[in-house]
C-alpha cells in the first residue's frame, strides 16, 4: 500500500502508539454480523462502507456548542448526511438540535447507538471505551489524532470495531467518493 497522501483518509493521524506487535487476532466472530476492522489506523474501503452503511446513531463525545470546534462542525455535517447525533458533553443540554448527555452511561437505555465517535484526549479514551462496551455500541472511532491501545485493547476484546486517528467525515467523503 502506498503511503497516505496529504488529504487522504489517514491525514492528519499524530504520532502512533501502535506498533503492529501485540494487536490482537481480528478474526471474524461468526456471533457478530458487523464488519470486523482488520487494521483500525487504515479500515479498507469495505470496512468504512459496512460501518458507515450500518449506523443511524452516533454519539459524539466532546460535542458541544462552540461551532469552531471540530466537533460541531463534523457533526453537523454528519447530521445533515442523515445520521442521528446524540452529543455528550457535561456542560451541555442540547447541541445541533438534540438533547446532550453528560456520559455514555446517561443516554436512554432505549437508545441503540452505532458508532460512539470520540473527540477527546488519548488518556481520557479507554474509560470511554468502556462506557461505549456497557452501552452495547457496535464501532469505538477515535479521530484524527487520537489513538490509544488500551482503548482500541477494551474495545476489541469486547467485540467492538474500533478505528483510531481517522477523520469520521473524511471516511464519509470517501466512501460516497468511490462507493
């Protein structure tokens, strides 16, 4: 494969703690009906469209109402692509229309979130991580910038996809680019 070019889906990543060594096997789970993500700082093509095809809710943790954060505006854009965004922020009620959470843990049991997309720092990840496997989330994506092996190491085991350092939007752009 080549190396990613500047716009590409892997731009801008941050420095890597993943080396390769210790990940476990992505076999695919005959129980589980998903996309299993083989390598989650590059998902192929076929991983993105299965995931992105597949969710209808997303929840966004570190939404919050500032629209110069990149969260608002991935978000936004997600929302207007016909995803349903449940923000999650403490010091927020309500963000781009819907009612805003405190934690994973504080939306409705009702509630079926897909894709739990994080825009926090590494360190704060793997308790997200676990909150996205008690709330029986389907994807953990970390975006650009943020990876964490613990993290994708709590999801994984649990059955999660997990995909760290990739731009949520820019996998979207992608797959309608050359769905």
């Amino acid at each position: 494969m080549d190396a990613p070019s500047a716009g590409s889906l892997n731009e801008p990543t941050g420095p890597s703690e993943y080396t390769g060594s210790d990940w476990p096997d992505r076999s695919v789970d005959p129980e589980r009906d998903g996309a299993r993500v083989q390598d989650p700082l590059d998902p192929s093509m076929r991983e993105l469209k299965a995931i992105l095809g597949d969710a209808r809710t997303i929840a966004v943790v570190g939404l919050s109402n500032d629209r110069m954060r990149a969260a608002y505006d991935v978000s936004e854009y997600l929302q207007s692509k016909g995803y349903r965004i449940i923000p999650v922020h403490p010091d927020e009620t309500e963000v781009l229309g819907e009612p805003a959470y405190p934690s994973l843990l504080d939306i409705p049991k009702d509630v079926q979130v897909d894709v739990v997309d994080v825009f926090r720092r590494p360190s704060a990840t793997p308790e997200i991580a676990r909150q996205a496997v008690e709330i029986g989330a389907k994807v953990l994506w970390l975006q650009s910038g943020i990876i964490n092996e613990e993290a994708a190491r709590i999801g994984t085991e649990a059955g999660l996809d997990v995909i760290m350092g990739v731009c949520i939007r820019t996998a979207n752009r992608r797959v309608e680019r050359e769905g």
